[in-house]
C-alpha cells in the first residue's frame, strides 16, 4: 500500500501511526541527544518542519522506541531513556499580553501535572514558581527532564503592531527563560524553536550555552 503524503501535518506520532509518509531525518535527532549538549536552538521559516521536529524529539524523549522501528534513530545505539518532557507551543496559547503569557504557560503545566499525577497546585500568578514545582517533581519521578519549546517568537510577532504589548510579552518570557537557567542542574535537553534568531531577538541572555543547531533539509 503506498503511504500518503503528510500534508500539514506535523505531529510524529500520527504519521508513523497512520501510514504517512516520512523521510528519516532522525540521525539529527541522535546528534543532539547523545553529544552532550544541553541547549538547541533552532530558527528556520514557517511551513520548515520545525514542529515535527519538535514532536519527533517528543516521542524519542518519552521513550517511544516503537515509533522509530526502521528509522536511523531505531537502528543506533540510543538508550530511550524515559524523560519527563515539558512542552510549549507558543503559538497554540492565544497569547496576547502579560496576563495571557502567565495563564497560557500555567495551563500547559497543569496538563502536565494531570498527565503525571503530579502531587502539585500551582499559583496561576506566578508562573515562573510554577514551573520550578513541575520540573523538580518530573526530576524526582523520572531523573530526566527536557524542556520543548516551538514557536517561542510567535507571541512577539503578532503583537509588533501595538509596541507596548510586544515589549510586555518580549518581558515575560525573557524571565521564563532566565527561570529555565536557573533549573539547569534539573533540566538535562532543552531544544527551543523560532522564526527569528537568538542572536537579534535578545531573549535568551539567561540561556548563554544555546546551541544553533545545524539541520539540513
């Protein structure tokens, strides 16, 4: 039977589930999980498959060796190591100011409590507190913990037309990602996302080990 052509759709799981089509590109995937590194970055234009990266990372992170049954990353040498994976994408949330920025990440991370019967309440205030109860408790549970971030510019972009609101969101995330750094003896993979480079968007200055990772197409 031929395999159908993945057509917008970018979610791992789906297409290895339902018979779609899917060009191996995952010994990119075994580079970054088993070099060492701690910090990605990855920034390329939309419709590049950053997002089934994303989600492939996802799936390989989780343990979900299955999936990679006849693919590079299946055939080597990788431990499948289960992590508690945390991810984000940022441009699902409706983020549209501060308050929104600090419900949508608190959302996210009340999933994860509710996916990991996590014995945690989080103060929907203070997002950043939030976050460190989330990986300090997948940290326990499973010894590994890696942070997915997609699209982390996307707020920032559909606010460039009211500066004010753009700069509030560029302020909020700016310290959710100081917070990240301040987690690094817990968090062990952290693979980030964007249109725009780290270099210009002056977000990540918390993050000074990202890596600018090299994936071909």
């Amino acid at each position: 039977m031929l395999q159908k052509l993945p057509v917008s759709q970018s979610d791992f799981y789906f297409l290895r589930t339902a018979n779609y089509l899917y060009i191996d590109k995952t010994n990119y995937i075994y580079q970054m999980l088993t070099s060492g590194g701690q910090y990605y970055f990855l920034a390329r234009p939309r419709r590049f498959g950053k997002s089934l990266l994303v989600s492939t990372l996802h799936e390989a992170l989780v343990g979900s060796k299955t999936l990679f049954d006849g693919l590079a990353l299946g055939n080597s040498d990788y431990g499948w190591q289960p992590h508690g994976v945390i991810k984000f994408d940022l441009s699902m949330l409706g983020i549209e100011d501060g308050v929104s920025l600090k419900v949508g990440i608190c959302t996210i991370l009340t999933n994860i409590i509710d996916q990991h019967g996590l014995k945690i309440t989080l103060n929907f205030s203070n997002p950043s507190l939030a976050l460190q109860q989330v990986v300090q408790a997948l940290h326990v549970k499973f010894g590994y913990v890696a942070i997915l971030i997609d699209e982390y510019d996307s707020p920032i972009l559909h606010a460039m037309g009211d500066p004010k609101r753009a700069i509030e969101i560029r302020d909020g995330l700016q310290f959710f990602f100081r917070t990240i750094k301040g987690l690094w003896r817990l968090i062990n993979f952290i693979f980030i996302t964007g249109v725009t480079s780290f270099s210009k968007a002056g977000l990540f200055s918390g993050l000074n080990n990202l890596h600018s990772f090299d994936f071909r197409c």
